[in-house]
C-alpha cells in the first residue's frame, strides 16, 4: 500500500489508525459507576445538608431511579444526557446495597 502513497501518508493513516482504536476502546469505559455518579454528583447536594442522607437508608432502586428522572419536589430531575440508564441504574443499585463500612 505504501508503494502507491507517499511515506507520509502512510504514517497518517497508522495514525489515524491508532487514535480510532483508542476512541474505541474509551467508548467501552465511557460510563461511570455508581459510586463515581454519587461521589460527582449526587454527594453535592446529598451530603451537605441540601438534600436529605441517602447513605445507609438502602433506598429501593426503582424508588431512586424514578426520583432521579422525573425530580421529586426540590429535587432536579436529571436527563439521560446527564445520567444514561445504565448509570442510574448502577448509582441506584449503589445507594439500595450502601450499608456502610466501606462497602
Ligand atoms: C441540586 C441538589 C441535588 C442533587 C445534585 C441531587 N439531589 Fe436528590 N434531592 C435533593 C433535594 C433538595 C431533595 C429533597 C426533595 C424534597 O423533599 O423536597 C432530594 C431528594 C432525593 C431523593 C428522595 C429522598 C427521600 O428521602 O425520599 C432521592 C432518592 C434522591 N434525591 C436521589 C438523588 C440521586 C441518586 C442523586 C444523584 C444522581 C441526587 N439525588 C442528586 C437535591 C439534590
């Protein structure tokens, strides 16, 4: 292929060959956990006083995951752009098995 090309094409294509794999393999990892989504955040309101203590209280994951979509009084409804479902789905999982002790 590189008889037909220039040398310094060749080494863009590698190049770019390289940086589609690399974007490739971040996509795989581009969802945070759920401890990630609550300590950035949830922890901000959640753990200053704003909102109420989620911690410990192993609130169910449906109750968590439909507070979070629709908002619940002062609380924000946040949009999949801002939490996919599979993060909401594992900040609720996180919350609902929380009972402390480094868990
Ligand atoms: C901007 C501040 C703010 C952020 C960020 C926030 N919350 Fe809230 N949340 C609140 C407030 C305030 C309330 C209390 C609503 C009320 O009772 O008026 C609340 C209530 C809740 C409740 C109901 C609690 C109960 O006692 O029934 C759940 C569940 C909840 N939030 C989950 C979350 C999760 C999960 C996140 C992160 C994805 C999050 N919140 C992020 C402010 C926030």
């Amino acid at each position: 292929m590189c008889r037909y090309f220039s040398m310094k094409t060749c080494r863009g294509l590698a190049l770019l060959a390289v940086v589609v794999f690399l974007q490739t393999g971040q996509a795989a990892e581009k969802e945070r956990s759920g401890e990630l989504v609550y300590q950035t955040i949830c922890q901000y309101c959640h753990e200053t006083g704003v909102g109420p203590e989620l911690g410990l209280r192993q609130l169910p994951a449906v109750y968590t995951t439909h507070v979070v979509r629709h908002g619940f009084r002062a609380m924000p409804a946040f949009r999949p752009t801002e939490i996919c479902d599979l993060e909401l789905e594992r900040v609720a999982a996180f919350i609902e098995r929380n009972k402390g002790g480094g868990e």
